[in-house]
C-alpha cells in the first residue's frame, strides 16, 4: 500500500520519549503534525506534539482512539505487544510493519532472522531451562553473556558471566524467560548504521559511526568511525542487505561489533531513529528524523550525506545534565536537551554535539579534546 501523505496531516507515534520528539520536530518542520500514545504524563514528544493520546499501549480503547486521530502509525518504542499492533495495523498504515518490530522485540528471532539473511553474529544459543543452559555454555564456552530476549535496553536484562556457577545465578534472576546466551566477542569497536528504506524501496545509510558505552548506556559517538575503508563498506553492506530482508519501510540502527581481526558481527538492529544517529541532526542536510519522517509519509529519501564530522556525547542522569550552563556558555557546543523533569541516574536527559570538518576527525586525537574546552569535564579519559 503506497500512500503519500499530504501537508499538514497526522503522524501517530506510539511512545512519547525523547526519541518522538526529536522525530516530531523533524516532521513539523515538513508540515505533518505528530500525535503521541503513552501512558506517562509530561512526556518528552508531547511537549512538542499536536495531540497526545494518553493511554496504556494494551489498552484497546486507548489504541482504537489514537488510530482514530492520525492518518499513518510509527513507533519510537519497542515494547508494544503483538495484538496491540495488529489492532493499529487494521485501523491505519504501519511503518515499519508489525511483522519488523515483531523480529527486533525478540533477540532469538531478530538473531535467527539476521543469520537466515546471511549475516554474522555472535554465536548464540536460545536457554530456557538449567539444562539448556549447561549445555550452551559447553557449546559456547565462557565468558559468554546471557540475556533476556525481550525487554532489554541499556544493558539491562543481561549478565557478562564467567564461570559456570556466575552463570546459573544469572539464569535464575534474569527474567522473563527464555533467554539467549551469546558468545563474548572480544570487540575492537562497536558500531551502527542507521538505514532508511522508503516506499518506493529507495535506500539511504548514513555512513557507519563508533559507538562508545559507559555503564552500558551509550556515552558518545564520533561520526564517522574510526575504521578501514574495508570494514566501513561491510558494515553499510549489512545494513543494507537486512533493510532489504525485512521488507523495511521506515529507519533501522544496526549495532554491530567489529572484530580485533576487522569482521562485523550485527548485535542487534532496532527499527526505529536510534541514539547513535543524533549527529545527524547538526552534521546532516536531512537527519535521521527526517528520513524516518520522510519514509512513514511515503516522500522521496535524499541521500544520507553529512557535512561535517562530529562527536555527540549524552548527557546522563543529574551529574551530566548539571553540565548544562556550562555547554551553554560554550562556543561550537550545539545542545539538546529532552524536557525530562527529574534526573535520575541513568536517565538520558539530553546530549551535546561538536563539529568538526569534514576528515578533521579520524585521527589521534584524545577524546577529551573532542569537545573542546569541556572534553576533561565531560569525557574524562
Ligand atoms: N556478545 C557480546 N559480547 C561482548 N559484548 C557484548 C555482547 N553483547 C552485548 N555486549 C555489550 O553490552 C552492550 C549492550 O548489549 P545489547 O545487546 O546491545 O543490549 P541493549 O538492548 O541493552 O542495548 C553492547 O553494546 C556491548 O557493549
Ligand atoms: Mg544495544
């Protein structure tokens, strides 16, 4: 079904995070007006929305009343159930489709399906009992890390285990079951790719960034990544290949591990705008926001160029965000920040971007420099 949405009509954005707010500010600037589905009060999307649906996203009154309002449905969360989708996806346009976000939910079928792509990941087995797991760590080996196959995020619902005994005490505290153990790969780097996919099956990747992690809470990323010309072309070839596989219409982030000998190996992919692609906002014509818009309304995807280089850094819980005047005061900082009332630990409340020219930024310089006079403060390294 191609539909192309006119000016000034409604896009439904199920969740109401910081994520559909900035998607929500990149659609407003193409005319669409963007009406948020949460439970929360005050959220970060509908501080800057046109309507708001406040409701649980199982609550079929609740569902059946935000499709009424929007003309075309996306999601900036991941966590919906299946039947709550299917009842969106009879009422209006989906994109990505329910069948996408239905693989990207779950680590053994979002595993499954990249490897029946023909693309590498971690070797992992599915565990859902003490014997099952005895006999994935004799076939993996240890260390190996075992998650939970839905709900996780920011490293929650996962456990880096070492020892058969570390193991079992994991399996029994992580929840819901089953789980999935997965191989520890020894990484040189992490990196993503975001791709978009149109209507029409025009295809449009930024090209491959290097994702830093603090406490398993993404820290910074520096556009583009520090990699080979070889490993670059690999990882936007995976990108492409599973936005092709999955029948993609809207924006995917594909997290991948390089290897110590230059492979790419997908972690996980997450079919919606993703905290790696923030750059984008500053460093490109058309951000990661814009082509997500652009795709769920069915225009024409420009080419995912950047004009500059850049370094985005979040700012994480009550310590980063009081860094705030400070990134104010400071010339080639450019802020954002998500409207979040309270800052707990942990929470992303905002991030702060640097830019530099276009090639100024692979190289040795310390990443402590890379946010200019802030870098010590904000990356102590
Ligand atoms: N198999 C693995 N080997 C090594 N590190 C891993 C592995 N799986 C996850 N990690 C580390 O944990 C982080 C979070 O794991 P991920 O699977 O992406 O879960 P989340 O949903 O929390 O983002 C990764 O970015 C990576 O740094
Ligand atoms: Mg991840």
């Amino acid at each position: 079904m191609s539909i192309r949405l006119k000016p000034n009509a409604t896009i439904g954005i199920v969740g109401g995070g910081q994520l559909g707010r900035m998607t929500a500010l990149a659609a407003a600037r193409l005319g669409y007006r963007c009406h948020i589905l949460t439970p929360e009060m005050d959220s970060p999307a509908e501080q800057v929305a046109a309507g708001i649906t406040r409701g649980e996203y199982e609550d079929k009154a609740a569902l059946r009343r935000f499709a009424a309002a929007v003309d075309v449905i996306t999601f900036e969360f991941e966590n919906v159930s299946a039947a709550g989708l299917d009842l969106l996806a009879a009422l209006r346009p989906v994109r990505p489709s329910p069948a996408v976000l239905r693989i990207s939910q779950d680590r053994v079928a979002e595993k499954r399906f990249v490897n029946q792509a023909g693309v590498a990941t971690a070797p992992w087995v599915e565990v859902d009992s003490a014997e099952a797991l005895d006999a994935a760590i004799a076939r993996l080996g240890l260390p190996s890390v075992l998650k939970t196959t839905r709900l996780g995020y920011d490293g929650k619902g996962q456990a880096l285990v070492r020892t058969p005994e570390a193991a079992r005490a994991a399996f029994a505290t992580l929840a819901p079951k089953p789980l999935i153990l997965e191989g520890f790969v020894d990484f040189a780097m992490e990196v993503s790719v975001v791709v978009a996919r149109g209507a029409d099956g025009g295809i449009a990747a930024f090209e491959p960034v290097e994702n830093r992690h603090r406490d398993h809470i993404l820290d910074l990323t520096l556009a583009p990544a520090r990699v080979g010309p070889e490993t670059a072309a690999a990882a936007d070839r995976v990108a492409r290949r599973l936005a092709e596989a999955l029948g993609l219409v809207g924006l995917l982030a594909v997290e991948m591990f390089v290897t110590q000998d230059g492979r790419v190996l997908v972690n996980e992919i997450a079919p919606r705008p993703h905290n790696s692609g923030h750059w984008t906002i500053d460093a490109c014509p058309a951000s990661q926001f814009e082509l997500h818009v652009r795709a769920v309304a069915g225009l024409p995807l420009p080419p995912a160029t950047r004009h500059s280089d850049a370094v985005m850094k979040n700012l994480v819980g009550p310590e980063e965000v009081a860094l705030w005047p400070a990134i104010l005061a400071t010339p080639g900082l450019i802020g954002h920040l998500y409207g979040k009332a309270e800052a707990r630990p942990g929470r992303k409340m905002g991030h702060v971007t640097r830019l530099f020219p276009r090639g100024a930024l692979p190289g040795g310089f310390g990443l402590s420099d890379a946010l200019g006079p802030l870098g010590a403060r904000i990356c102590p390294e």
